[in-house]
C-alpha cells in the first residue's frame, strides 16, 4: 500500500511542490501601474471593428435536420428519427420555419440592444489620456462569430522592471478568437441548432479584454461571486463578454471566454424554445455542457485558476496547477474525494453557485461528467431531455419522461413490456424472487429512471473522478504486472 501512495503522489504531487528548486518567474504579466517609461503612443480615435460578409443563412430542411441526427445515432428505423423529430418539435417545416424565426427574433433584439453600459464605459475610458499612455490605442481582431475587442499594449514582467508589449502576442489574441468559435460551434451542435443560431454579420459577439483593474472593477460591479468563470462578465443580451486578464490569469482566458460563450449559446436555445426572455435551463446543464466544451481544468477565480484547496496536506496554488498543466498525459486535473461527492439531488436542485471555490470545482467536475455520461449513452434521448429542459421542466420529470421513454423505445421496450414482466415474476417462486432481486441489484440499469440514477450516480458516474478510484486503478494494473511476468516465467 506504501508503494501504490507513493505511486499515486508522485503522479500528481511531488513535482508540484519543489519548493527548494529555483523559483520560476511567475509574473508574465502585471497590473498596468507600471514604472516603465516607455515612448507613449499617439493618440488615436479607436479602431471600429468592420462588419463581417453576412453569410447566407436560410432555413434548413426536414431532411437535412433529419440526416445529422442520423449522424449523431445511427442505426435506428427511420420511423426512429421521425419520432425524435416530433418530439424536439421539428417534425415538419413549418416547425422548422417557425423555430428558426425565434432565432431570427433573438438576432433581431440583440441588434437593437446595441452596446451596454459596461461597454460603452469600456469606450469612454479607452479613450482617455491616461488610459492611451497605459495602453495605447483600442483595437480590433475579427472572427467568423466574434470581435475581440484590446488595448495595443500590456505590461509584462515585475512591477520595477516591467516593459510594454503587444498584447495581440503576449495573450494571444487569436486563440481567444478561435477558441471562442470553436466553443460557439460545439454547444450549437451539442443541442442540434447549428442550423438555426447565427452569431455573424451584425449580431456578432463582442469579446472585450481587460487589463485594467480600476476599468475591470467599473464593469465587475459589486462583490465577486466564486463560480467557474469568474474572470469573465457576460452582457446575455448583447452578446458581450469581458474578459479580465491579470499575472494570474493570463493563461486560462481562451477556456474562460469559451465557457463562457458556451453558456450563453445554450441560454439563447433556451429562449428559442420557452419563447421567454431569460434562459430556463438548470445551472447544471449550463456549467456541465460548458465545462467540457471550454476543456477547462479548473474553475477561474480573479486571483488565478482553483480546484482543491489543499492536496497532501499542501496549498494548492496558481504555480501548482500550472505545473500540474505541463504534465502529459490525462491526469491534469486534482481528483475529488469520495467523502466530499455532492449528492445528485444536489446538483440538479442548485440554482446558484457554492460560495467557496474547491465546492465550485466540484460541482463543475460533477456536473460535467454527469452529463458526459448522460450524451455518451444516448445521443438523441439527450437532445429530447435538453428540449425539456430548456423548456423549464425539472430534471427528474425531464429524466424520465424525455431521456428514458426515448431510450426504452428505441430498444423496444415500453410501460406495457415492464408490465409483464413484473406479472411472470409473480408466477414465481418466493425464493426465485429473491434470488433474481439480488442479481438485479448487480446489475441494475442506472438510466432506467430517475431513481435508478440517484441511487447510482455516484458509484457510476461520480467514483471515477475521486483518488479512491485512482488509487483502485493502480491496484488492478499493478496486479495485472504481477500475472503477466508469471505467466512469461
């Protein structure tokens, strides 16, 4: 057992916390109060961002809606895809028509929300004096779906010694931008609306960076709240987002934007479907689907990136986890403990954010892989158990009605089969009952409904993601060691 922990530590802890070794520079980037008397750059009125070429968007057809959801599960009966085409209300064109228009109106009322506050402050102030010696001039990078929206310059290096540096090179101006429309493509197929939601033309996104903290504090008003991307404010209604970029958080912006965005794709599905104004979707469904789509690792504080507070009795910091980032291999992110597992019910009833940021990294992890499995093992009962959701039905009733009627008729299997079977083990003996439970309890089906899944979902779903399981794992790959050299003696 000694040998198996120290395995397990050496995976993930001891190389996190060489704390004798020569300290690395963590400071790449620093606030803009800097010392550095560098040439100040001419002032100039900000760059506006050109409009891109609107595509030709037109509504989709039957058969084309039809043929990717053959795509995405194949091998059912056309009479299959015509079901599930019902139930997400696509049956015919005219639904089509009709559910493409929402999103037309959607694009429509974002273009006449124009700018919000936070980004007309975001203006004013670009165009100060002492904002242009900082910064230099405000300008622009286009995308397919996006704008970005950055000060010429940013500070790199420790405050006495700092030197201005283009901040399109130094942060990475073009990966935000692609990771942002690669989120954006992701979460519109995830939910089968890449054919209807159009982030492009005059109802693009806006991403705005932030390097500020006196400007980031003006948009970020009030107290910040832990959640997974704290380092971002999204304008849902103007398809705005403000990314604050500091020493600490520099290297997860485009996971942070792509989450982000991500989130907000799924909101404006939602108002498609419940034609209301706000998104209906559980918080659960917005924080796991983003989370695997960003490919974030951690949940993004202001003051750096967060999973376990501590980890073999030691502070997890902003180094550690960049450290633990460089590691190849899977294992990139701290496991959870079983102990600490949030309970299913938990999850899917939140409607806020836990306070603390290890409780945040929880539940994004929880979340994610609850959903992970979720879509891996029905693609369309999700898509159906998604339309519900969005619509404002629970989970549960989602669960059961959407996701598992689909499911058990697709396998051939309905309320009148359960039925009968419930009627034969009647027939039988008090001893073969008991004998048949038993096995059932080995072998139960976890998406047989919604009970089935509370009760199991943390041995399922959850276990895999805790240092017991790892610890497990390595077990049964060191026994399998063992029989394999006996078997070559």
């Amino acid at each position: 057992m000694k040998t198996l922990l120290k395995i397990l530590f050496v995976l993930i802890a001891l190389l996190m916390y060489n704390s004798s070794a020569v300290a690395e520079d963590e400071a790449d980037l620093i606030p803009e109060d800097s010392t550095n008397n560098s040439e100040v750059v001419e002032t100039e009125e900000i760059e506006e961002a050109e409009e891109t070429t609107q595509k030709k968007f037109t509504v989709p057809s039957l058969k084309e809606i039809g043929m990717i959801l053959k795509n995405k599960q194949s091998g059912l009966k056309n009479k299959d895809y015509l079901d599930c085409l019902k139930l997400l209300k696509l049956g015919d064109q005219n639904e089509i028509k009709d559910f493409y228009s929402r999103f037309r109106a959607i694009d429509k009322s974002v273009n006449t929300a124009g700018t919000s506050s936070s980004a007309d402050r975001y203006i004013k102030e670009s165009k100060t004096a002492t904002f242009k010696k900082k910064h230099g001039k405000i300008k622009t990078e286009k995308g397919e779906h996006f704008v970005v929206v950055y000060p010429e310059f940013i500070s790199v290096g420790k405050k006495k010694s700092s030197q201005r540096k283009q901040t399109d090179e130094t942060v990475g101006i073009n990966n935000i931008l692609s990771k942002a429309d690669d989120a954006f493509g992701s979460a519109a197929k995830l939910v089968l609306i890449d054919n209807f939601i159009n982030w492009a033309g005059k109802v693009q996104g806006k991403i705005f960076i932030v390097t500020d903290e006196n400007l980031w504090r003006m948009i970020r008003t009030g107290t910040a709240k832990a959640r997974p991307d704290q380092m971002v404010v999204t304008k849902n209604k103007n398809r705005e987002f403000f990314l604050y970029i500091n020493p600490e958080t520099f290297d997860s912006a485009p996971e942070a934007v792509a989450f982000a965005v991500s989130q907000l794709v799924f909101k404006e599905y939602s108002r498609a479907v419940s034609r209301k104004s706000e998104s209906k979707f559980p918080l659960f469904f917005l924080t796991g689907n983003a989370f695997n789509i960003s490919g974030l690792d951690s949940v993004i504080l202001e003051d750096g990136p967060k999973q376990l507070d501590k980890w073999s009795g030691k502070e997890i910091t902003t180094k550690s986890i960049r450290e633990l980032r460089k590691r190849s291999g899977e294992l990139n992110q701290l496991p959870l403990s079983k102990k600490d597992l949030l309970e299913l019910g938990k999850i899917v009833m939140a409607s806020s954010y836990p306070k603390h940021g290890e409780d945040v990294y929880y539940y994004a992890m929880q979340s994610s892989a609850l959903l992970k499995y979720l879509e891996e093992n029905g693609q369309l009962p999700f898509l159906v158990m998604a339309r519900k959701l969005a619509k404002g039905e629970s989970f549960n009733k989602a669960f059961d009605n959407g996701y598992v009627n689909l499911r058990d008729k697709f396998s051939g299997k309905d309320k009148k089969d359960r039925g009968k079977k419930r009627d034969k083990k009647d027939r039988k003996s008090k001893k073969d009952r008991k004998e048949e439970k038993e096995k059932e309890k080995d072998a139960k089906d976890t998406l047989s409904g919604y009970k089935e899944l509370d009760s199991q979902a943390e041995e399922v779903i959850f276990f895999p993601l805790t240092k017991e399981y790892l610890k497990g794992e390595m077990m049964d790959k060191k026994k399998e060691s063992k029989s394999t050299k006996r078997r070559r003696r």
